[in-house]
C-alpha cells in the first residue's frame, strides 16, 4: 500500500510514468499496526461504512502522529508533512482524511476475509 501511494505521488510531482517508490523499513511495522483494528472491525461490523471509516481513519491518524513524533524524537521519521498547508507538527496532514478513511474500510476487508 505504501508504494502504491508513494509511486502515485512520483507521478504527479516528478511525472515518473514508471510509478517508481520510495518508501522505509520503519514503514512495515506501522502499516502491520492495522492488524490492532481487527477488535475495533468485529464491534463496528453492524454499523454503517461512513461511521466505520471515520472511527477507522481516527485511529490510523492516531497511529500516524505518536509513530511520527516517537519516530522524529530519533531523527529517523520517514516523513515530513511540515510543507503541507494542512500539517500538524510535520507528522500527519488532516487533507489524507479521505485516504486514511478508505485506508480503513481496506483494511477492514483484509483482517475480516474469513
């Protein structure tokens, strides 16, 4: 999913039709985190998509800031939104809101496939 995203984003600042990424090894665990959703899906599986996604992109956002802080404490943040209009403290950006909410409806479907 990161490099999917990250390859979309060479295409539209560098026009790289190769989609080529880059990402970080830090970002492995933290996606993986998503897997601490799956108590949060099984309690919201009755509920609408638009309450779910919402309750989804807050935790990923969660996630994203105290990753973010811990991880720029150590100079080793792969991220910096701090040139974002929409940035808080150069770790998250509140304009991926749409992002993060489908973010959580997908990995919604993946923890719940069985």
């Amino acid at each position: 999913m990161e490099c999917f995203w990250t390859g979309l984003d060479s295409l539209r600042k560098h026009k790289d039709k190769t989609l080529s990424c880059h990402t970080s090894v830090w970002m492995f665990p933290i996606y993986g985190m998503a897997a601490c959703l799956t108590p949060i899906c099984n309690k919201l599986k009755n509920r609408n998509a638009l309450l779910r996604g919402g309750v989804y992109a807050f935790f990923i956002y969660m996630a994203e800031y105290t990753s973010g802080v811990l991880l720029k404490k150590y100079g080793a943040c792969p991220w910096d939104y701090s040139k974002a209009k929409l940035n808080y403290k150069g770790v998250v950006r509140l304009d991926y809101a749409p992002a993060w909410f489908l973010a959580g409806l997908f990995f919604e479907k993946v923890l719940n496939r069985n």
